[in-house]
C-alpha cells in the first residue's frame, strides 16, 4: 500500500438528516425532510473531505438506505488507492451490483475532489475550470395552493431574488396549477419564472396549460420536463407549438441521452445535476450538450450548502451555465455546515473559497 501524502486512508459514512421548514412538493411526491448521506474521506497527510448524496425517491427511486449501504461498502474499493485516481475511482464505484445509485457516486466524488483540491490548495471552482465564482440561481416554489404560492412569490421578491421555479403538474391539476401561476404573477410580475412539471404533465395536459398561459398572458422563460422523460416526440412539439424554450431534466442522465434530446430536437436546454450520476458523468454530459449546441442549467436534490456549493463549483468553474437552481438551503431548517458559498439575493458567490468547496463541519 502506499505511503505518500495524498494516499486514502479512511473512508467516514454518516446519515445526514436535516428538517425543512416546508415540504419540498414535486409532482412525483413530497419531501418532509433532507434524508441525505455525508461522506469524508481522509488523506494520509491528515486532509479531509467532504461529500453529501442526496437521494430523491420522488424525483429517482433513490433512497437514503441504498445510498449509505453502498457507501458504507466501498471502503475496500477505495482505502489504500491515491486521491489523484479519484474519476477512476468513481467510475469503479458505479460498477456495483443492483440499481443505479447517482447520489451515491457523487457524494464519494465530491469528497474526494474536495480532499484533492484541499491537498493541492486549490478552490473547487477553479479545479473545474475557473471561468468564474458567480451563478445566479433562482428560488423555488414547491406544489401547494395558490394562497402558498402567493406568499412563496411575495418572499423571494422579498429575498432580493430574480428568478422564479415554479413546480407544477401535480395531483390538483391544470386549473390548480394556473391559480397558483396568476398569484405568482401577481405577486411578482416581472419574475422570469421556469415552470418545473417533474415529467408529471400528460401531452393534453400541456396543450391545455400552454393554451391557459397564453390566455393569461403570461410567457415562462423556461419550461422544465413537464412530459414523461422518454416522450422525446412530444417534448419537441411542446417547444415548437409554444414557441418556449423546453429544459430536459429527468430525460438526460447520461451522454447517450444528450444524443437522444439532440437528434429529437427535444430540448434547448439540459438540466445537470451532480446526483444524477455523479461528478465525471455531470462533465461528460456537459460536454456533450455544449458540442450539440444545447444551453446548460444546473439543478439539484434536497441538497444542504455541501452539495449545492459543489454544484455551484462546477457550473461557475466550467462557465457557459445558462440558469442555476441551488436554492434547497433556504428551505433547511439547520445548517449543520460551515462555509460554502455567499448569497446575496440571487446572486451566489464562491469568491471567499479558499480550498476545495470550502464547507466544513459546522461548530
Ligand atoms: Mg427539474
């Protein structure tokens, strides 16, 4: 085994749960509380860091169980081997027998990187390509009642926040959907607002709330997978009879599904997420999307400042991110961290980050 400093000598695996003030609501069902998985990975020289899975069952079928029993059995995969292998490492994690595990993978990347990246005293944003230290993310409201949707607009304009993500397709329909979509506007009438259907809307269902909207007059910026993920055909008539742009999110996990959304014309845009698959599978599809001439967003979980800080890393150090959705802190009611990145209404900073991504555990 090897000796030197960046060697792996221990691999920690914690369950990380922290309640919210709210339930996050999306069309596929509702989180109560962030059921998430810590990993910390230690270096020979001392150095640690830090990695979070946060596993979504509504949005992926992933579990907090499956998550941190596969975590919890990579130590032997993973102690003993250099920080610097830490993409192979990952790509070997994923080779595990049963379901997929996006969360998983990236929360044992996560940690690794940051412990590379705070051995080399390098910031994360900069390791992945250091075009910048800002994103502006938006802030989301979760599925409800229009009076809630009402008051969730009032405060994000309140935040000093911009941009508005509305989740809908949910249960109560279209109707219920364009009451909350009219308080929205009401409440804040100048919102950019990205309508998130989480794949739970029907083709006719679309038709209706597009027709619904243009009635209203109100034009989204964006609207984010409301059709089932493999509904490529409908996705493309839905961007072409709206005349809006459409964001593929639960239809693109990997590199072969950037493909499949690019010779369907499914999409203008890609939502990546580092908990779909982990961290070297999120820059093979940035990737791809940019060389197909897709726009990029990137997206999360119900994740704490530990995972959203990562992903503010990687969109703002590779740059070219069209829209950010890093907005789950706000909806926590602790912070079991210290560090990561600033906010000031919107606008999120990774400037103060000296190593790594920066967050740690919190006194
Ligand atoms: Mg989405």
């Amino acid at each position: 085994m090897s000796s030197a400093p960046s060697t792996i000598k221990g691999i920690n695996v914690t369950r990380l749960d922290i309640p919210l003030h709210v339930p996050f609501g999306i069309a596929g069902g509702v989180q109560a509380a962030a059921n998430n998985v810590l990993v910390t990975v230690m270096l020979a020289d001392g150095t640690r860091g830090l990695g979070e899975a946060a596993p979504l069952p509504a949005y992926n079928g992933e579990t907090q169980q499956q998550a941190f029993d596969l975590l919890l059995a990579a130590n032997d995969r993973v102690v003993g081997r250099d920080i610097r292998a830490w993409r192979e490492i990952g790509t070997d994690f994923a080779m595990h027998p049963g379901p997929t595990c996006g969360s998983a993978r990236c929360a044992l990347e996560t940690a690794l990187l940051d412990a590379m990246c705070r051995h080399d005293r390098v910031p994360m944003w900069k390791f992945f390509g250091g075009a910048g230290t800002g994103l502006e993310t938006d802030m989301t409201i979760t599925t409800g009642t229009a009076g809630e949707a009402r008051a969730g607009a009032a405060e994000i304009r309140q935040r000093g926040i911009r941009v508005i993500k509305v989740k809908i397709g949910g249960a109560e329909g279209i109707a219920a959907d364009m009451a909350r979509l009219r308080a929205i506007r009401e409440a804040a009438p100048d919102a950019p607002l990205i309508l998130d259907g989480n794949a739970g809307l029907t083709r006719d269902g679309a038709t209706e709330l597009v027709t619904a909207l243009k009635a209203a007059g109100i034009a989204p910026a964006l609207l984010e997978q409301w059709l089932p993920k493999d509904d490529l055909a409908g996705m493309s008539a839905l961007a072409r009879e709206s005349g809006w742009a459409v964001a593929a999110d639960e239809s693109v996990r990997t590199v072969e599904d950037v493909a499949r959304i690019a010779d369907a014309g499914a999409a203008q845009i890609v939502n990546i997420k580092l908990m779909k698959a982990g961290i070297g599978a999120a820059l093979d599809v940035a990737q791809a999307a940019r060389a197909r001439g897709l726009e990029l967003m990137i997206g999360g979980n119900v994740e704490s400042i530990l995972g959203l800080t990562t992903s503010a890393c990687f969109a703002a150090g590779l740059g070219g991110f069209r829209y950010a959705d890093l907005d789950t802190q706000w909806f926590m009611a602790a912070n079991p961290f210290a560090g990561g990145f600033s906010a000031r209404g919107g606008m999120l900073s990774l400037a103060a980050i000296t190593a790594g991504h920066g967050v740690d555990l919190g006194a």
